[in-house]
C-alpha cells in the first residue's frame, strides 16, 4: 500500500492529477507509439549555419544512448589516410613546438601519427625521419654494418647518431658479406683505445638464423637467447638482415603501435611546403623512408597545392598525401580531384592561432568538420579535425561530426616528449615554450635556411601564410607558453580511456558506428545556451583541484 509521510492509510499523491498511471512495464512501448520525435536534433539541423549560425566544440553536447558494453570494448581503429589505418584518432601537429623525432616515435608506438615540421634543414628533417623509421623494425633490411677497419672511436660516434650500440661486423662493411662478428655498447663502453679496430672487441660467439626463417620463428630464437641482436645469414654465412631484441621489447610494451604490415618499422608522417624547392626536399625525406607527406598550407585551396598533389602521386605513386588546410566544401572539392589520400580541416582554430581575427577568413571548427567530412567520405577521402581541440570532448564531437583522425597542437606541446625546453615561469609553474607558425618567432626563425640570408623563403611559417616575399610580416598566430603534462606514454593513455567512455556513453562501439550513427539521425544532439555552458562546467565551489588522471 503507498504510504504518505508515514501514514498508511492517508491517500496516495499523484504526479499528474486527473490521469491514470500506467503499468511500468510498457513504457518502452509507449516511447515508440506516442514519441516518433526522438530527444534532440540530428547533426544536419544542429550544423544548419542559416538556423544556428556558425558552430565551434563548446555550442552543442551528444545526447547519451544505451551501455550494453564494456568501455575497454570500444575500437578506435580508425583511417588516416585512403589506405593507412591507425589504432587511435590522434595525430600531432607539424609545429616546430611539436613535433620533432621523439614526437613522431612515441605517436605512434601508442596508436597514433606524428607529423614531423619543415622549419628547418631538409637535411635535418631527413635526418628525423630516419630516426623513426629506425627506431623499430621486424626484420632490419639495411642495418648500419661495420668493416673490420672501423675504430673504436667510430663505433662510439655511430652510436651517438642513431641512438643504438649493436651493429654486425662483416667481412667489407657492407650486407650481404660474410659476417665475421657484432659490436655492442657494452664491448665498447670502457674501450681505453679508441683507434683500435672493433676486431680486437667485438664479440665473434654468435646466435644467427637461416635466410627464410619467418620474423615468428626469428622472434622465438631471440627470446630464448641471451643476446640482443639476432643476424640472418644465408648458406655462405653473408648478412642478409639483422633482428632486435628491443624491437620484440618494444611489441610487448606497445601493442597498438601503428607499423607497416612488411617491415614493422613505425609509420612516419612528415610536413613540407607547395614551394618548387619542396620538390627536393620531398625526394630527401621519400629517400629516409617517409610513409605520409603532408601539404601545410592555411588555406589549402590553391594552384600552388594542386600542382604539388598531382606531382606527388604523378613521382610517388606508393607515397600518401594528405592536403589542407580547407574549411568548405568547395576547398575540398578542388584537392579531392587532384588525388588527395586525406584532408586537413581548420583555419582559425589553433590555440595559438590568429587568423580569424586578423584575416576576417576561416569558419567555427564544428561547421567546418562536419561540412567537409561529410563531403569527402562521399569520395572514400579521410579528414583530419585540425585545431580548436583542448579536451577528451573536443575530441569526441570532432570524430562525431565525421572527422576519422583529430590533429592536436597545444594539447601535445607541454609533453616531455615535444621539442624545446622547460622553464618556471612568473607564478613558479613548470611550462613549455609554445608558438603559432603563424608567429613572427616562427616566421623569423632561420633554421629551415641555414642561416642563409634568404632563409625566409625556406621557412615553413611564412611558406604556410603566403608570406615568403613579404617585407612586412603580418603574424596570424601568437608565442606563449602551455603547462607541463608529463610524457604523451601517459597523457594518450588518458585520452584513450576518456574517448572510450564517451563512446560507452553515447552507445557506440567503435568509431565508423559512431559515424554511421550520426549520418542516420541516431546519435542526436543539443544546443548549449551560454548559461548551459557555464552549467557543464565547474561552478559553485570556493576552490578545486581539476586533476584529469592518475
């Protein structure tokens, strides 16, 4: 019997007077018959600029779904470009505060990509890619080999450079000789004599494998060894190819690593400009191993962009390029009918970025993914969401208006593993130097030319703005500095928990639902006044400490 304050025999109050309840159990079915109009909106009403104007991340929310799932059963597989997939959707930026080598190598030992800057030497960006392209390997096809003549000294130098102190030792120094024995950073550490050959130190008790042995039986042979390199020898005994313990470590730690199916080395990313002088610089990283070439352009729509796409797949069928930056669809249009194998979409976005507010030229980050993503997947092409992204959030209504990947600067430049150096500033807080392209730091830097007078049609910032024959530089973005945020090993784990629990949230369990969702009016939407927004976030308490993970 319901019981009122108490008193079980007083009537019972109803919620609504005058009408009947009824029975609990069929409210799934009256949901269907008398509410054909689901909560919210769909996306193409909540992105109708004539209704809504145009939107960024913070305007609108997704509505939640029904969990029938665990989190840790999302995928996050998702594509980058036309025929590279990676195990998550996060991509660095080609910033010169960014992305640099340890970058583009912790990227994507953790799923993702970095994309590697152009604000310096062709030679030095070349130089980076190979340190990615080395870093892990299945079998080595071309490891650093030692002649019977290399020093001690050399040996030490070698290992300086590359990052590593194993290298086989064959009979002329070069693969495909007979292998006579290996160096490693213990045989040369506490070496008193640095002229002395690596043949009075190098250790000639080996553990090798037979030519067309499967990278499998290889990686069994190595772990039952005590040894740290494993060298494929042919009936002759010449190297044929070398295998690394650390490599098999390094599959162990990092199960989600984006690697290329033959070699397993790492999939590097590298940025260049739509300069003729590009075209050399290209071929210096194709030469290093480069797997994605990306065009960095603010706007991407342009006679200097086409020509360089078409002559990239023209030169580098096997190599993929991705092409922006574009905010419309008709920017797209142009770049998907010279052969783009992605697109990068933002103009104004970035933290650090001012073009909208100089230029009066660009389009709120929501309207403009969701515009151009819906576009080119018509067309099987890719987007990255580039810029605007300061939260797991962010992240998840980018990838919901469509993008496939998202592109972070500003949430990436305080990491360990980003370039420059830490300092404490004014309020005693550990942070990092962090700048726009767009910058006059940036666009004055003289790396990208060496030092040379005309250094300022190599650099990348004023080659990404139009900007290389100015007088007058005219910024549209800003130097500043972020907080520290630890090492990405940590902060992407974070935002890989954060984005499979929105996932749960909404009730989808990987992205290309989440997308198939969003296009059939599944996954709805709602708008955010201005005072929903300050709702949503912390209010009300004298004080806090917002720690994101633990």
């Amino acid at each position: 019997m319901p019981l009122t304050n108490g008193d079980a025999g007083a009537s019972t109050a109803h919620l609504l007077s005058g009408e009947d309840v009824i029975e609990f159990s069929r409210a799934i079915d009256v949901l269907k018959e008398e509410h054909s109009n689901q909560d919210g909106i769909d996306a193409k009403t909540l992105l109708d600029s004539n209704r809504n104007g145009g939107l960024t991340y913070n305007d609108f929310l997704v509505l939640p779904g029904y969990i029938g799932f665990a989190a840790s059963d999302v995928a996050l597989d998702t594509p980058v470009t036309k025929r590279i997939t990676l195990k998550t959707p996060f991509v660095s930026s080609p910033m010169d505060t960014v992305t640099e080598h340890s970058m583009a190598i912790h990227m994507a030992l953790l799923g993702g990509l970095g994309v590697i800057h152009h604000n310096c030497s062709a030679e030095d960006q070349a130089e980076m890619v190979r340190k990615v392209k080395r870093f892990e390997n299945g079998f080595i096809l071309d490891p650093v080999v030692l002649s019977p003549k290399t020093t001690v000294g050399e040996a030490k130098q070698l290992k300086e450079k590359w990052g590593f102190g194993g290298f086989p030792v064959t009979e002329n120094g070069t693969l495909r000789s007979k292998l006579i024995g290996m160096i490693t950073t213990r045989d040369i550490q506490f070496h008193p004599d640095l002229e002395e050959p690596v043949t009075a130190v190098m250790s000639t008790d080996l553990v090798t494998a037979p030519s067309g042995t499967t990278l499998v039986e290889a990686n069994a042979v190595l772990s039952k060894s005590k040894k740290g390199k494993l060298p494929i020898v042919d009936s002759n005994g010449n190297l044929i190819s070398l295998l690394s313990r650390s490599d098999l470590m390094k599959n162990l730690h990092y199960p989600l690593a984006s690697k290329l199916p033959h070699s397993k080395q790492l999939i590097c990313a590298a940025a260049i400009g739509t300069r003729p002088e590009d075209k050399a610089r290209l071929q210096m990283l194709v030469d290093a191993g480069l797997d994605i070439v990306v065009l960095d352009s603010s706007q991407g729509n342009s006679i200097y962009q086409i020509d360089m796409i078409k002559y990239v797949k023209e030169n580098y069928p096997g190599l993929d390029v991705i092409g922006g930056n574009v905010v419309t669809k008709g920017q797209a249009a142009s770049l998907i009918a010279a052969g783009v194998d992605g697109l990068r979409i933002g103009m104004g976005s970035g933290s650090a970025c001012i073009t909208q507010e100089v230029m009066a030229v660009g389009r709120p980050q929501a309207a403009s993914v969701f515009n151009v993503s819906s576009f080119a997947a018509r067309f099987g092409v890719p987007c990255i969401a580039d810029g605007g992204i300061q939260n797991v959030g962010h992240i998840v209504k980018g990838l919901a208006l469509g993008a496939s990947t998202v592109m972070m600067g500003g949430l990436l430049a305080g990491t360990t593993e980003s370039p420059g150096n830490y300092f404490v500033n004014r309020e005693g807080q550990l942070v990092k130097a962090y700048r726009g392209m767009g910058s006059i730091d940036a666009m004055e830097d003289k790396k990208a030319g060496a030092g040379n007078k005309n250094s300022k049609k190599s650099n990348a910032g004023t080659a990404r703005y139009f900007s290389e024959g100015d007088r007058l530089l005219v910024a549209q973005g800003v130097s500043g500095s972020v907080l520290d945020r630890g090492s990405v090993t940590k902060f992407v784990p974070y935002l890989i928990a954060g984005l499979q629990h929105s996932l749960q949230d909404i009730g989808e369990r990987s992205l290309p639902e989440l997308r198939q969702g969003v296009l059939k009016g599944k996954v709805r939407f709602e708008l955010r006044t201005v005072s929903a927004q300050a709702e949503g976030n912390v209010h009300g308490l004298h004080s806090f400490d917002k720690k994101l993970y633990s």
